[in-house]
C-alpha cells in the first residue's frame, strides 16, 4: 500500500483520511443522523449527560418544555458497546441506500424521516417506548427491503436470504441476544409497512396518487430554483469554442 493510499487520497478527494472521506460521501441526512448517534453515545459514556435526559415523555416534553427530547430519543443507542456498532452499521447502511435512492433533493428522504418520526411519536406513550432509534431505523430498513426483493443478503456469514427476510432475521436475532420480543423493531415495520404501501403499492391502483409525496412546499426549501439550461448550453459552447485557443 502506498502513502497515498494510506493517507486516504488514492480513491477520494486529497488529504481525506478514509474515515473522513466514508462521513462526507453520506447523504446529508445520513451523515447528520450518523454524527448525532455517536456524538450522543460518547457524551453518555463520559457522564456529561445521562439517558434520562433522553427519553421521549410526553409530559417532560409538552409540560415542561424539554423540547430537545423529541430529537434524541431518535439518537440513543445506548452506551459504547458492539451492540451500538451493530445499530450504526445497519442504520448508515440502509438509510444511506434509501436516502440516495430518494435522488438529488433531500426532501423526500426528509418528508419520509417526518412522517416515520411523528407517527412513532404519537405511538411510543401507548407502547413505553421512550426510545425510538431503534423502531425508526427499522422502518427504513423494512422500506428498502421491500423495494429491494431480489437482493440476496447474508447474516454473519450463516445464513443467505433476500432482501424482504431483512427486517424478521434482525428481529429474531434481537429476540435471541435480548430475550425480549422485540416491540421497537415491531412497530417500525408497522410504520414502515404504511409508508410503502400508500408510496410503493397504492399509485398502481389509484391512478398513480401518491398520498404520502411531500407537500410542494416542503420540496421548496430543499430543492434549489431551477437554472437557465439554456443560457447553460450558450456558456459551454462559447468554452468548448475557446478550449483550442488557451492551448
């Protein structure tokens, strides 16, 4: 291996360690998402905050305006352990997929992190959930197996299936490492389970209506003014016509 393989630049942008270079090639929701999962876990191990502070409760938050709640108990995982490399594993992997199957735009990826993130909201006093990374991350990974049916996967190496097995294979195996049947895991393909049907299955019967398409004005705030491709095309031939005489 040579230094500039070592250094990270044999493959991505120069001065890049591969670290580096594996957080900023994410899509932006990912990344952050990513970033906030660690960062909330190393605070926790260094006892700056504690997990009480975590949780989603309905009272803590909407009677005694504990507002940040209703961010981190999407971002708790637990403390420093190889169950939570588990959990950041599945969550960059697949949320990374769908989000970059989403397209360009952050929108629909974000519209979708909306809709998954209220409804568990709503569902968590019902079920004492006061954590919710792990429902929501199972949401996204019951979406992208679905839409990835002929995917072959393998877990740990053992066992060889396809893609819709995804979500039931990491609910037993959470059921065996745990020994409690996995509720979190349960509703996110519930919520999952909706958001497919009503994006995936209900347009071929309904005329192509897609109930759950963001809004056009939330598409506005993440989606850029559209450019002058005419005015684009001019400037690239006067530059293609140009390149010969800087020569």
């Amino acid at each position: 291996m040579d230094m500039d393989n070592m250094l990270g630049g044999g493959g991505g942008a120069i001065g890049q360690f591969p670290l580096e270079q594996w957080f900023y090639e994410m899509p932006v929701c990912t990344r952050w998402w990513t970033a906030a999962t660690v960062a909330t876990s190393l605070l926790v191990q260094c006892h700056i905050i504690t997990p009480f502070q975590l949780f989603y409760s309905f009272r803590a938050v909407f009677v005694k305006n504990q507002f940040w709640r209703l961010i981190t108990t999407f971002v708790y995982f637990g403390p420093l352990s190889l169950d939570l490399l588990f959990h950041v594993f599945f969550l960059q992997r697949y949320s990374r997929l769908l989000e970059e199957s989403s397209g360009r735009s952050p929108a629909h990826f974000s519209w979708l992190l909306l809709y998954a993130t209220s409804i568990l909201l709503c569902l968590s006093p019902m079920l004492s959930m006061p954590f919710l990374g792990s429902a929501l991350s199972s949401s996204l990974v019951y979406i992208w197996s679905r839409r990835n049916p002929e995917t072959r996967l393998s877990f740990l190496g053992l066992l060889v299936f396809t893609a819709p097995y995804l979500p039931w294979v990491l609910m037993a195996f959470s059921l065996v490492l745990h020994g409690t049947i996995p509720k979190d895991e349960i509703c996110g393909v519930i919520v999952g389970h909706v958001w497919y049907f009503f994006s995936d299955v209900y347009p071929s019967l309904h005329n192509g209506q897609r109930p759950l398409d963001p809004p056009g004005w939330w598409r506005r705030i993440f989606e850029a003014r559209p450019t002058d491709t005419g005015a684009q095309e001019i400037n690239n031939e006067i530059a293609a016509a140009a390149a010969p005489e800087l020569r």
